[in-house]
C-alpha cells in the first residue's frame, strides 16, 4: 500500500531521483516517496558506460562536472557502500586539427574554473596507456581525477542510503497523472493508488517529456538509442577512459577487468527502443582493434542499449518551472546524468528547501529554449 | 550439506547463496536487481547456471510461482566472441 500524503514525490528511481531524495532526506525533509516504474537503476543510469569527467566544454558543465567528482571521492564513505570509483583520468584524443583546437579551448576554460586538466604529447599518452595505437591522432587532453563510478552500485547506494534516512521508495509503480489545484500540484495518480503531494520533482530521464505532459508543460527532452558492450575481465592493463569526439569512440577497463565501450549512433533515433544490433558490434570491434591491438584476443560477453535522455543543447534541464507551483525538473542529462546526478542531487534538494543553490543553475531553467539562449555543449560522444 | 556460504550461485563472479539470500530478504526479489547488486549472470558465461537457481530461490523465499517472476533479458552474443575476430568481419553494407 502507497503511503497518502507526502511532502515530495519523487518521479524515477534511476541516479537522479535517487539522488534527489538521498539530499532531500538528509538536508531533513521527513516525507519524502520516490516512485519507479519498474525497478531501481532499470533505465538509463543501470545502462550507461560509467564514466565521470571534469573535461567539459562549457562553463556550466565544467562547475557541474568537478563538483559532482568532489562527491564523487567521498561517496563511499557519505553513503556506506562501495560505489566502485577508480580515478584512471579520461585522455581525450583528437583526430583533427579544428578538434584539438577545440580540446585546448576547453582545457583553458577548465583550467580558469580550478580543473586541472592538461594537454598532452603522444609520448605522454603512451605513458599513461601503453597499448594505445596513437597513429593518426593530432594531440591529447588529460585529467587524472576523471575516471570510472559504478552506475548500479552507487545508484543503489544512494537509495539504500535514502530509505535508511526515511525514504519511501516504491518500485513497480508508475506516475499515470498529476493533478493541479489552480497552478498548484495537488497530488500524483499512480497505478497503484494517489499520493497527495505538493512538490513533485521529475527525474523521469527519457520519460520526462510525458511526466511535463501531466501538468501541460512541454519539456523539449527526447530519448536517443545508443549502444554499449562490455567483455570479459582481465588483469588491468589499461586506466584511463580513451574518448573521442570525431573517433567517435569511448572505451574504458572497469575495476573488474572488464572493458566497457561504445559510441554514438550515426543515425539519432528518437526512441524509447533498446535493441542491440550486429553493426554495432562490428564497427566498434573495427574501433577498439585500431586503438589497442594488442587486445584484440579479448572476448565480447555482452552487448545492450539505453537511452540517452536528449535536450536541445545537450545541457540538463534543472529547476522549478514557473508555471506550476511545486514542479520541478532534473532531467535532460544528454548521456552524462549518472555522472553529474551527485552534484545535482544535492543541487536540487537545496533549491527545493531553501529557494537557493550552492551553484547557479538558473541558466539551466527550461525557459532559455523559449528564449534561445542555447550554449551548446561540444564535448559529447 | 554444506555451508550456503560456501555454496557458490554465480561461478563466474563469485556470487553465494547465502548473498543471494541476504539480498532477497532485504527486498531485492527480481533477479534483475540481483544481478545489478552482485554481477551474478553477468560473467563470460551469461548466466546459464546461475539465472534458473536465483529465480528458484526468489521463488522458495517470496513464495511466489517461478513464473511471476521477471526473467532477466538475454542479451547477445550468445557466446564470447574475439574483439579482432569481429572487427575482421566483412562489411555488408
């Protein structure tokens, strides 16, 4: 049985909203109900490829990007469970002149915001990963305190840590409507009974738009199929994340031993499907035996999708929407939510109890589409 | 018989029964969330073994029928495959 009343409703138990209701619980909001529909880290964080950079191209995504590593550090402790962090560093590598040009730019902007990120030879890179093939590439980013989280792992840790602190999670339930009182929630229709509430927050990822549906608000978030494998696990041999943007490639050894990969879809289907398909796996294979041949005895164990939940400029959507009292939103993540989901947690609980954040994000409030006021993010995969 | 501790569910990762238990009795009663928390059936072998004996179990314990419980999905390759083997595969398109 579904509680009645509830000071927040939460909508989506993936990072996001498991991060939501950890701060909220724990800045002491008393009544706090998260609800899933299927089962926790079941969507898009349970199928991500685990990385977790500072190397952003824009201002906001750089504040974002070091501050949720700073948690990041800390997180085992915070939440009493093993989140699975190993700080290899991401080493961004570009094939042409105009993206390394890029690459410097945004390591000066990291730089200026306390990011120590640092352009680097391909004598270094090979230092820091020995089996890497750099022909063809033109020059090399590096920052040490990117790296790896586990997804699932620190997923279920903030939730477990969200129920001890009084968190009522129920999975297996879904958000069928939101009712309004004038411009105000009144409460949340689920399949398995109403709650009434008078702040929801929705953290629904690719479902989001449907959730700003319910109270007529149209958020611009669309899911985007993208593809990943995994392989089995050996002796490390490899720490840092290689990524890179015109590559089109991410790859990176897992703590585990395993190394998990992918890279984004030549055609953007806007879909909430998540097939595997056989092209991927060749063409990746193709990608990873160019960059680590030595590796190329290593065996796929395992290939899925997720979606990325997409906004127009790649940025999230953070913040109260001004129409509807009570509603807010964290979603938009465009492939890097688990990542940022420590930073905007806690970001969101803030706002939601005090009116303020600890870093600006009104610039991240959906209303700059209305306004144009788009900063494209460029460093994503 | 032998200690569940020492039983092992999950060979390729190295999961125990009585681990299986603890999870199911704290709540985790899809093998879904199972295999997230222990990797269980996320090894080079898929899951063959482990899969059928975690949803017994889920079963024994929750006392709901095999069949009302969430199978996990099977994903492909069916078996492990060499990265340069595909990777030297001809393209179709």
């Amino acid at each position: 049985m579904l509680v009645k009343t509830a000071d927040v409703v939460v909508i989506g138990g993936g990072i996001q909203g498991c991060a939501v209701a950890y701060n909220l619980a724990k800045m002491g909001c008393k009544d706090v109900v998260l609800l899933e529909k299927d089962t926790i880290a079941s969507g898009s964080t349970g199928r991500c490829a685990a990385g977790i950079r500072a190397q952003w191209g824009t201002e906001m995504n750089c504040r974002l990007g070091i501050a949720s590593i700073e948690i990041f550090e800390n997180l085992s402790e915070e939440l009493g469970a093993d989140i699975g962090l190993h700080q290899g560093g991401y080493l961004m590598i570009a094939y042409k002149e105009s993206e390394f040009e890029q690459l410097k730019k945004n390591v000066k902007l990291q730089n200026s915001l306390g990011i120590k990120s640092k352009v680097i030879s391909a004598q270094e890179a090979k230092e820091i990963c020995p089996l890497l093939n750099t022909e063809g590439a033109v020059g090399f980013t590096f920052h040490q305190r990117d790296g790896h989280a586990d997804p699932l792992l620190t997923t279920f840790a903030y939730a477990e840590a969200a129920s001890r602190l009084g968190v009522k999670i129920y999975d297996f339930t879904e958000v069928i409507g939101i009712d309004l009182e004038g411009d105000r929630i009144k409460g949340v229709r689920t399949n398995r009974g109403y709650i009434s509430t008078r702040v929801v927050v929705n953290c629904a990822g690719p479902y989001a738009k449907r959730i700003g549906e319910f109270v007529g608000v149209d958020l611009p978030i669309y899911p985007e199929r993208h593809e990943i494998l995994v392989t089995e696990p050996i002796e490390r041999v490899s720490h840092p994340m290689l990524m890179s943007f015109s590559g089109n490639f991410y790859i990176q050894q897992r703590p585990h031993g395993s190394f998990i990969m992918g890279y984004g879809p030549k055609e953007h289907e806007k879909t909430h499907a998540v097939n595997s398909t056989w092209m991927f796996l060749e063409e990746m294979a193709r990608k990873f035996v160019k960059l680590l041949p030595a590796l190329k005895e290593l065996r796929v164990v395992r290939q899925w999708a997720g979606s990325y939940e997409m906004s127009p400029d790649a940025q999230p959507i953070l913040g109260e929407v001004d129409e509807v009292e009570g509603f807010y939103v964290s979603a938009g993540f465009s492939g890097h939510g688990f990542m940022f989901g420590p930073i905007t947690g806690k970001l969101m609980a803030e706002l939601i109890l005090t009116g303020e954040t600890s870093i600006p994000i009104q610039m991240l409030n959906y209303r700059r589409f209305e306004r144009h006021e788009l900063i494209r993010e460029p460093a994503v995969v | 018989m032998a200690d569940e501790k020492d039983i092992v569910i999950c060979r390729c990762e190295d999961v125990t029964l009585s681990k299986i238990r603890e999870l199911i009795e704290k709540g985790y009663t899809t093998p879904d969330e199972i295999k997230r928390i222990t990797r269980a059936g996320m090894g080079p072998c898929q899951g063959r073994t482990c899969r059928d004996l975690i949803i017994r179990e889920i079963a024994r314990i929750t006392g709901k029928k095999i069949e009302e419980i969430p199978m996990t999905t099977f994903r492909p390759p069916i078996r492990p495959i060499k990265l340069g083997v595909l990777a030297e595969s001809e393209d179709d398109e």
